[in-house]
C-alpha cells in the first residue's frame, strides 16, 4: 500500500481529532460524512472533492477539512504520531497497549473509540 491509503487514513484520523478539538467533542468525523450523505453525496455522484469536504465542514460547523486538505494535498506532511498518540493518552507497555486517563485528549480518545457518550448536541 502506498502512501496515498495511509496518507487518507491519516487525513481522517487527523480530521477526527481536530473537529473533536474544535467542537469541544461534540462533533467528530463521523457527522462530516453523515452530512455528505445528507446532501446526497455517495458513490452515485461525480463531485469535486472540494464539494463534499465543504459540505462535511457546514455539517459540523466548522473548516477542518478543507483547511487540513489544503495543507495535506500537494507534499508530504510530517506527523508527530508518538507526540499524538501521548497527547490522546495511548502507549504501549509490557507487550499492551495502556491508556491514560489523565492525558490531554484523553476524552478524545474515549469519544474516537466509543467509550465516553458525545455531549448533548
């Protein structure tokens, strides 16, 4: 797999955590793409891809994923993932991986993974 698969699921994961970031965990990705999916954007239409990052933006009020596509678009963009992952409060120790509950996004993580419920919209 080549670097366009990780470098899309890299967008995503990023997305997610920004919009979570942006909207005080009340949006995440998921209410991007459910708007996309609103607005009839599904694998029965030729749109621009602008189109449906800016409709999943409106869907959570936010400009996360056109403005993370402008910057990821044309060159290889440089991830402090191990920074990130300890920002979300996961590392790996003695053969497992351990979550911490007092890490800076760690509500984040628990959101991203369904375990924290979404504050009320």
């Amino acid at each position: 797999m080549g670097p366009t698969y990780w470098g899309g699921a890299l967008f995503c994961f990023l997305a997610d955590i920004q919009i979570r970031r942006e909207t005080k965990n009340a949006k995440g990705l998921q209410d991007a793409l459910r708007g996309i999916l609103e607005a009839r954007g599904d694998i029965r239409r030729d749109w621009e891809l602008e189109r449906s990052l800016e409709i999943g933006d409106r869907a959570t009020g936010s400009h996360v994923l056109t403005n993370l596509y402008l910057q990821m678009r044309d060159k290889q963009v440089d991830t402090n993932l191990n920074a990130l992952w300890k920002q979300l409060g996961v590392s790996v120790e003695a053969g497992g991986v351990q979550f911490h509950e007092d890490a800076e996004m760690s509500s984040i993580r628990r959101s991203i993974v369904g375990t924290e419920a979404a504050p009320a919209r």
